[in-house]
C-alpha cells in the first residue's frame, strides 16, 4: 500500500469515526497475533502464486468500509482452503463438539477486555 494510499484510509477511518455506520467500529488497533489473509489487502497486481486475480487484490478504490466487510465476510464464513493460520483451519474443520467455537470466543473476550483496559 502506497503512503498516498495509507492517508487516503486514515482520513476515511477519521470520518467513519465521526459518522459510525451501525453494525461495527473500527480504530488503529494493532493486534499481536492478529494477522488476516484478505485477497484486497494484498500488494496490488499480480498473484505470483497464481492464486487470486489482480482485480481481488488492493485497489485504491479499497475504503475503511469495503476493508471492515471483508473482514466481517471473513469472519462469518472463514475460507479453510486458503488460511492464513493453517493449524487453525484444521481445528475449524475437526471441531464435532464445538471446541474450536468455544476457544475462539474465550479469545474474543479477552481482547475485548484487553481493548477497554
């Protein structure tokens, strides 16, 4: 991402901020582990592993808004064939009793926690 692309999201951050849209929030967090593997968050064009197609990755066209769905699309139907955590995929795909949902929210607490310290 481009420094010109960069100041173009912070000042759409600072608008969202200022006109939340329902639903979610958004700041500059940085999570320790926090990674994700979102197609349009990669370096723009061509996929050198041949994997995704220019137009799925970064754009400028890209808004705070558009990031924050992918990230929502990401997490509400997570794509076990292409992970970013390959141990965690496995533990998606292999959870008959519902563990793996159960330790994820046990983390998703604590960062909340963590986030309101």
């Amino acid at each position: 991402m481009t420094d010109q692309s960069s100041l173009l999201l912070r000042k759409q951050l600072a608008e969202l901020n200022k006109n939340p849209v329902e639903g979610f929030s958004a700041g500059l967090v940085m999570a320790k582990n926090g990674d994700v593997c979102i197609s349009i968050l990669h370096e723009p064009g061509e996929d050198r592993f041949g994997y995704e197609r220019p137009e799925e990755r970064w754009l400028p066209v890209h808004t705070v808004e558009t990031i924050m769905i992918s990230v929502i699309s990401m997490l509400a139907d997570p794509n076990v064939d292409s992970p970013a955590n390959v141990d965690a995929a496995r533990e998606w795909r292999e959870d008959p009793k519902g563990e793996f949902k159960r330790k994820v929210a046990r983390c998703v607490r604590k960062s909340q926690e963590m986030a309101f310290d």
